[in-house]
C-alpha cells in the first residue's frame, strides 16, 4: 500500500487563516443528517457532506482505499473497527458540524497513527470560542498502531464547525473524542482465565486497555454480559495462544484454527452466549471460539433490539478472527444480532446456522444504527446469511446505515439442498441505506421457501410500526455471483412504507450459472416492480431462465443498463403484459438508458439501436469460457465498445480471487 511519508510541506499561518475563513463560510451539512452532540465521539470517516471544497480538500482523485463512501477522501477500513483517513497531504481539510452540548473547557482526544512521527495538524471549531490548536503526532509504529493524542479546547454552546486541517502528510486519523479534562483512563493490564475460571468476573473487573485471555483448548459455560465501562480503549477478550499459531492481522479464520481456541459455550433458553450490555463500548472478541447448545438463541447478542434510546445502543465494539458456529445435526437461529453502532465484523467463520422452524441468519441487524464493517468473512446460513430490516426497529426513524460489506464469502451449503431447513435468500435488504456491496463471492442457492432470488432489495414494514423503511443508495461492485436459481429481487415500493427503492447501482460483477434447470425458481438476473435510479452497468451474465430482466407491477425511473453481455434466451428483456425489448422498456422503463449492451442471440430490431447482437456465444470473444475464463480476449469485437471505451462487460481483473 502507497503512503506518503515525507515531511517537506507545512501548511504555513497565512495559508492557515485564509483557510479558517474559508471553512466558517462552508455550506456542509451533518453526515447523519443532524449535528452529531459533543460531548462524544465523531468518526473521522464521518465527515459532513458537500463535496470537494465544501464538506473537505483533497488534493487527489478518488478514494485511494476504496472503502465506506464514494468521495475524494482517503478512506480505509481501520484495525480498531470501522474506517480511518489515510493518504493524508499537507493542506488537505475536513469538515464537521457538531453541537456542543454547554460552554465550557474540555479535551479533544485524537485517536491517531503514524510510522514515522514527525507529523502535525489543526484541530479548529469556529463557535463563539473560534478556536485553533495545533495537534502533534508522534511515532507510534505503523499505520495500524493507535495512540490518543490530547489538546485541551474551550467552546462555545451551539451547533458549530470542527475542521481538521493537516499541516503535513505521515499519519491517519480515527476518531476525535470531545469530554472532560481528563483523559480517557486505559490500564493495559492482561489477565489470564484459567480453564473453569471466572470469566465473568474478569470482564467485570476489567478496566479500558485491559486483555482477557483465555486457555486454548479449555471451555467457559455459561452466559457472559459485556457491561458498561468509561473510557475509550478497548477491553479484548482473546485466545491465550502466540500470535504466531493464529491468523495473522486481516486473515480469515477457519475452524482449522479451532485447537488454538477457547471455546465459550451458553445454552440457557432465550439468552445468547455473548451479550453486551446496553450502551456497552469498546470491546474487542479476538480468536474466540463461540456457540450454544440452545438451538433457538442467537449465539452473539449486540443489542438485544429493546431499546427507544439511540444513546443505550452497544458501540465500538469488534469480532476479529472469531469461528461461530451452531450444531451440525440441530442447527442455531443466529450467529450475531447486530443492533448496535460503529461495529465491526471481520475475519471471521460463522457457519451451520440453519433451522426448520425459523428464518436463520449468519448476522441480522434491525435495530442497529451502524456504521457497520463486515469484510473478509465466512457466512453461512439456511434462512437469509444476512439480513438488515425484517423486524421493527424499536427506536423511531432508524434505518442501518453505512453498511461496508466486502472481501465476505457467503454462501450456502449444497448438502442442505432437499432437507428441511428453511431457505431463502444469500443478501436481503428490508431496511437498509448507503450500503456497499463489494468484491464478495455468493453461492449456492435455490428456490425453497421463496422463488429463489439470491439478493432481495425489498424495503418492508415488517411489523406495521416502521413506515420510514427504507433501501436506498445500494453500490453491487466488483462481486462475482454463481450458482444460483436467480439474481436479484427489487421492489420499488411495499404497501407498508411510505418510501421508495432508489439509487441501487449494480456495476463490474459477473453472474454465471444462474440457472433454472439446476436451482428451480426463474434463472433471471433481475426482477424489478418499480423503484427509482437502477443502474446495470458492465457486467457478464450467465442465465438460463426465459428472460434476463423481468419487469412487473409498476415503472422504474431512471433505469440505466449499459454496457453488458447477457444472453437472449426466449427474451432477454421482458415484462408482464408487454413485448420483448424495446415494448417492455417502453412501458416498464420509460426513458431509460440503454446501449451498448451484447445480446447473444437477439434480433436486433425487438432493442434499441446502439447495442450489439452476436448470433452465437462463441462471436463474443471470450478468453476461455469453457474454462471459467471469462474475459475478452484480444480479438473481441467488443474490447473497446463500451460507452467509457473500455470492455464491454465485466472488468475480471477487479474481481476477488
């Protein structure tokens, strides 16, 4: 990974003071949609919105690290869970609206990392108090290594700016903790459970900065609650193996690693293994092995779904490099209830969640806020893997929200095909907003206890108490989708609700083996009834249903489909009541984008002009498809015939491997 680490560019004082003027007058509005209160933490990652030089400057094109928002700041996922900003230059800028609670004199604890130390920022909020401090960065050892720096501050009341102006590249920041005069209290000690040991009473006992381990190899009975506890450094609760026999830092877990885990064991009706408490923080479950023996539990409970107070939600809370499991021959209902904020799921395995008699699901949220970061895992499940909405949430107008879902593999196991437990679908949005779907693998599914879509994008009201349900502002990118009965269910919108499905972008993903004679239901890639802005763009398909796209119910505004290769079938385009093509986007899609497009095995007079329609597969020109080699080759008719100039389809390259 690319840093700059050079300390040549200051940002000098008049630069400085024509900045502070420049950022009073800025028109950015809160990320959230309101001022975020202080005393508290903001997310670095959660700066306002407002675009280049309105919300921030960055003197460079694009997200360098690809994650959480499509802007021009640096984001990456962060080793303490959520994002931070990196690739940070001298003069760059980010804005936040905040609201400070009462005047007064507090500490700003920046939470910070830089190899090289040497680096500097401003840390300025333009209240009545109009302040600037100048912010030092020391060396804390690598990109990754966290260290809090504190500046004393004194504001004014009211909603107001904090802007954060980098004086110089060489470090990345995390989060900026507005409270008291004294520092967040952290003890680093380590204490060792032995096997049959109190395990509770360690975690009560524990202090901010403290680790837990446990014995590998050893079981700890019973039902453990993770309480409330001050500061902001984590308590980590972990195997007691050298890290040199454990997945190193950004390695999935697999049950291979089981002999060097601690396994933690509940079984008592309607309570999880592992519970946090209400507004519990900063906590940390590192190589862990969980389960239950009470098939009907969830295995991981953060946030039990009760609470009408956003500020009770758990938060801060990480599952990194942990195997969840339920019984192979019984099954479990839940791995992890994810109703919580700013948590983050990642490297882990989390497998056998499968039932009869309910929906199952690898991670459910319904009552969390997010953000959320659920990348490079396992996921296995019978119901839906995963699943945000499909309950009321108990706190008004919440809807999950930035959602990174990336590097997972999900997937379903082939030998439940037949058996009793109850399936439904891989991805399933019934409330959920500004979620990326990233370079992620989906497989192995069929039509059982529903038609067999294996993405749903429905919002829902499930309960009749949430109209404010919501999917919206959905990037699919870069996935690669196979074996499947079909692609995606989108429902424009649910009696129950009173919004619409908008913005849902899926762009560079290859679907292949989305077959009706293999998995049942429509072998379609998509079913839409109704929603606003639905992008298909560069992307390979692979069906065997009648149609390719089917529409029903009502209209889509702004639909977009460019620059794919799909086969005709019977009708590539089609919809209820209409004819084949440019009849069904007329009725269907009214105004719609539609070009440069290849369909295999079409008549060119049912579309519209500017496509293509190579009468066999094999005038395409792919690599090797018999192969699974699915990129053009060099003599494709097609390489260069997208509406960017590049390949039509699917860039392969960008793929998970």
């Amino acid at each position: 990974m690319r840093r700059r680490v050079l300390y040549g560019s200051v940002v000098s004082v008049a630069v400085l003071l024509l900045s502070t003027r420049q950022f009073a007058a800025s028109a950015s509005t809160p990320f959230s949609g309101a001022a975020p209160a202080l005393p508290g933490t903001i997310l670095a990652a959660n700066f306002d919105n407002g675009g280049e030089g309105v919300a921030y400057h960055d003197t460079t094109a694009g997200n360098s690290g690809g994650a959480f928002r499509s802007t021009g700041v640096d984001l990456e996922a962060s080793s303490e869970g959520g994002f931070d900003i990196g690739w940070i230059d001298a003069g760059e800028w980010l804005n936040y609206t905040v609201n400070v609670g009462a005047a007064g004199t507090y500490t700003a604890h920046l939470r910070v990392a830089s190899p090289n130390g040497g680096a500097s920022l401003h840390i300025g909020f333009n209240g009545p108090s109009n302040v600037w401090k100048v912010v030092a960065v020391p060396r804390t050892g690598g990109w990754q290594t966290w260290t809090t720096v504190d500046v004393p501050v004194t504001l004014g009341q009211g909603v107001q700016q904090m802007t954060l102006l980098f004086d110089t590249p060489g470090m990345n920041i995390r989060s900026v903790t507005v409270g008291g005069s004294t520092p967040p209290t952290s003890s680093g000690h380590t204490v060792t459970v032995p096997a049959g040991g109190d395990l509770q009473g360690a975690i009560d006992a524990s202090q901010p900065g403290d680790t837990i381990l446990l014995i590998p190899g050893a079981t700890y009975k019973g039902i453990f609650k993770l309480p409330v506890k001050g500061g902001s450094s984590y308590v980590t609760i972990r195997s007691a193996a050298p890290d040199s026999s454990l997945p190193a830092a950004g390695v999935r877990i697999t049950p291979a690693s089981r002999a060097q885990l601690p396994l933690i064991l509940g079984g008592i009706a309607g309570s999880p293994t592992i519970a946090a408490s209400p507004g519990a923080h900063h906590y940390r479950l590192q190589f862990l092995e969980i389960a239950s023996t009470y098939v009907f539990n969830h295995i991981v409970e953060l946030g039990d779904g009760s609470s009408h107070d956003r500020s009770l939600l758990p938060h801060d809370l990480v599952i990194d490099r942990c195997y969840i499991h339920g019984n192979p021959t019984s099954g479990q209902k839940r791995g992890i209830a994810l109703n919580s904020a700013s948590t983050s799921v990642i490297n882990s395995y989390i497998s056998e969640i499968k039932s009869s008699q309910d929906d199952a699901q690898a991670i459910a949220s319904w009552n969390g806020t997010g953000p959320f970061t659920i990348e490079n895992n396992y996921l296995e499940a019978a119901g839906e893997n995963v699943l945000f909405g499909g309950a009321d949430p108990a706190i008004p107008n919440l809807v999950p929200s930035d959602i990174s879902f990336r590097f997972n593999y999900v997937a379903k196991n082939v030998a439940w095909k037949g058996m009793s437990w109850t399936v439904k679908n891989l991805f399933e949005l019934k409330n959920g907003q500004r979620v990326v779907i990233d370079r992620n693998v989906f497989e192995n599914h069929w039509a059982a206890a529903q038609s067999g879509y294996a993405i749903v994008l429905t919002p829902v009201n499930q309960g009749g108490t949430a109209p404010w349900s919501v999917v919206q502002q959905v990037q699919f990118t870069n996935n690669i989708v196979r074996h499947v009965s079909s692609g995606f269910n989108i429902l424009g919108v649910n009696p129950g609700t009173n919004t619409v499905t908008n913005n849902i972008t899926v762009r560079n993903n290859l679907f292949y083996d989305i077959s009706k004679k293999t998995w049942g239901g429509a072998g379609q890639l998509v079913l839409t009834q109704g929603g606003r802005n639905i992008v298909f763009d560069h992307n390979t398909v692979f069906t065997d249903g009648s149609s390719v796209v089917y529409a029903d119910g009502t209209t889509v505004s702004g639909f977009v489909f460019t620059n794919n290769i799909l086969p005709d079938n019977a009708w590539a385009i089609m919809g209820s009541g209409a004819g084949e093509g440019s009849g069904t986007l007329a009725l269907y899609y009214p105004g719609a984008t539609f070009l440069r497009n290849v369909i295999i095995g079409a008549n060119s007079s049912s579309y519209p002009p500017g496509n293509f329609f190579p009468a066999i597969l094999s005038a395409v020109g792919f690599a090797n498809v018999s192969a699974g080699d699915y990129r053009l080759s060099s003599t494709s008719p097609y390489l260069k015939s997208a509406t960017d100039g590049t390949a039509v389809g699917c860039n392969i390259a960008a793929l998970p491997k």
